[in-house]
C-alpha cells in the first residue's frame, strides 16, 4: 500500500487517503459586526465544514498609511482604494479573537488563523491555535514562516502567484523553522477567479514534486472546481465563507453561502470516496443484475440430436445461458435431448 503524507490538525489526519478536509474562510466576511463572525462560525459547523479560517492583522502590520500610487489599488474589486483603507475595513479586531476561538471550540468546529506578522503569531499562540495557514502574499515571507513554524504547529501554505522556486522556498524556510506537519496549497490569486486559470493538472504535479499534503484554496464562484481538484488528489479545500454573498463586505462577492458550503462538503466527500481503489471485481450493488447480462438462448425447438445452425440460437438478455463467446464453438454441435425456443444454451445439452 503507497504511504500518504499527512497532517493532523486538531485530531483529525489530514492526507491522501482521508476525506476532504474542507476550511472556510471566513476573511473579512465579518462585515465589522462580531455577531456576524460568531453565525458564520456556527452556520460553518452546520454545513459540515471541518474548521473556519480567521485572519489576524492590523492595518498597520499589513501595509502603510500611505496614499502613493503603489499604495492605491487600480481595478478589480477594490478599485480606488488605498491597502491601508481597504485593510482598515476588512481587519478583524484583536480583541475578537478570544471569544471567537471559544465559541468555535463551543459548537465543536475547529478554528485557526492567518497570521501576516510576529505580533500576530503571538496572539495566535495565546489562544493556542491548532495550526497556521500562511496567505499567498505572505509566501514570499520567508522570516514569517519561519516565525511560525518556529511554533511546531502544523502550517498550512497557499502558493497563489508563487513560481515553483518560490513554493521550494516557502516549503524550506517552513521546514528550517521547525515544521513537520506541512501542507500547501494550489491557489489563484484572482478575486474571484476564473476556472480555466486553475489548471488542475497542477495539483498531482505538486504532489510527485514536492512530496507534501496537497489542496486547493479556491476563488471560483462555485463549487465545480473544487469538487473536481478531489479527483486529482487534493486533500484540503479552502472556500471564502458568508452568510449573503450580496452583504457588501470586501469579500462578499465571492464567498459561498451557507446552502452553498454544504453542497461543497457533500460533494467533495462523495466525489473523495467514489475514487475508492483499483478493483475490476463485481460490486455489490452489481449483484442482482448479473442475470440480465446477455447469455445464449435457444430460438428454435430442436429434437435430441439434430444439429444446432446459427438460426437457432441468439445472444440475448437474460445471463442464465453460456456466455456469448461460446457462440462460435456451440454452432454445428447437436442438442443430447430436445430443446425448445426461449430456453437456455447450457453446455450439459451439448455433445
């Protein structure tokens, strides 16, 4: 049997061979309102996801108060924004942190973050959070991984933008840190992102390349993607998650909603245990239906010891006569009793 790379995260192994360990983001879903953040962690958990995903920063240790045109977002989504206005709305309050992990832990949903600095590590270790997930911008971040790792906690590394050399990097500085749980993540940096730039065939390539737990952190806004990444051996799929999709927030527009993330889990789950094994044998469910597979008939009476001629038999359904591959050997031997049509060819009414 092949020997799976894995994680576990708050008791539950992560690989290969275990069903779909599904994250929901919950990002900047918040919208601002702590009691929205609290129904998501609840409505997560009801969908049947594994853990919700928090982001841990300040404005201040993401970016610069600064209104320079680097600073300035041109396009898409955010157009016209500075980071520093942008990350001041979506930011989640420090202060939240602690009664969000509590009331995770209370309704029985796994929580952890992303952390985009030390101070944030530090709290995140207050908390004793499970794991670690790093953002796609923050792969770059070498002395943060390292920061983290440093924790022992399983991490989690999102390779959106990052070229392979650079994944290599992330992966090694995790490991230098003191990591041995790692994942990583496919991902595209689009908000949302179209299907065709996720070119799937990526994720059993990174797989066979870099020996590690694989998964998606999926963009697209639906759930089509994702699904599909199980087949071709991601173990981890990561969703933003929002109790209204037209709620206005920052990442509303491409979060799933809570009908939406249970569709996910389902169908991740049951397109995971349809891969199954190799097996060429007859299935259960196969069982019944053998008898109308197709099988040798007579169609035509014939007397004890006339010859059987190519009228008088038929490859038809039902399965209770010789195979059809036995045609060409029955035609032109004799029947050893009479026989009448709509009956079974048997190999004991031949000589």
């Amino acid at each position: 049997m092949p020997i799976h790379p894995s994680i576990n995260i708050a008791g539950r192994r992560i690989a290969a061979d275990a069903s779909p360990y599904i994250i929901a983001e919950l990002s900047a879903n918040h919208n601002g309102r702590m009691e929205t953040a609290l129904r998501i962690i609840e409505e997560a958990k009801t969908a049947g996801a594994d853990a919700v995903k928090l982001q841990t920063y300040k404005p201040d240790t993401i970016t610069l108060d600064c209104n320079n045109k680097e600073f300035q977002i041109h396009g898409g989504l955010w157009n016209g924004r500075t980071l520093y206005e942008l990350y001041q709305q979506a930011h989640m309050p420090w202060e939240w942190h602690k009664p969000l992990f509590e009331h995770a832990r209370k309704v029985g949903i796994t929580v952890f973050s992303s952390p985009f600095d030390r101070t944030a590590v530090d709290l995140l270790e207050d908390l004793n959070a499970p794991a670690y997930k790093i953002a796609s911008f923050e792969a770059v971040d070498l002395p943060l991984i390292k920061y983290a790792a440093g924790t022992g906690k399983p991490m989690i590394i999102s390779t959106g933008m990052a070229d392979a050399g650079e994944i290599q990097e992330a992966i090694d500085a995790a490991h230098e840190g003191g990591c041995k749980e790692l994942a990583i993540l496919h991902c595209v940096s689009g908000y949302p992102a179209p299907a065709e730039d996720y070119n799937l065939r990526t994720i059993p390539d990174m797989i066979e390349r870099f020996g590690l737990v694989t998964g998606l952190s999926d963009h697209t806004i639906d759930n089509i993607t994702a699904i599909t990444s199980v087949a071709l051996g991601a173990s981890i799929i990561e969703k933003h998650f929002t109790l209204d999709r037209s709620g206005g927030g920052p990442d509303d527009s491409f979060s799933l909603e809570p009908h939406e993330l249970a569709q996910l889990c389902q169908g991740a789950r049951i397109a995971w245990e349809s891969l199954g094994k190799i097996d060429y044998g007859r299935k259960s469910s196969e069982q019944g239906n053998v008898q109308f597979r197709r099988s040798l008939y007579f169609v035509k009476d014939l007397k004890a010891d006339e010859v059987i001629t190519a009228d008088a038999i038929r490859s038809v359904r039902p399965g209770y006569g010789l195979a059809p591959k036995f045609l060409p050997d029955v035609i032109g031997k004799r029947v050893v009793a009479n026989v009448y049509a709509c009956s079974p060819v048997r190999i004991d009414l031949i000589k």
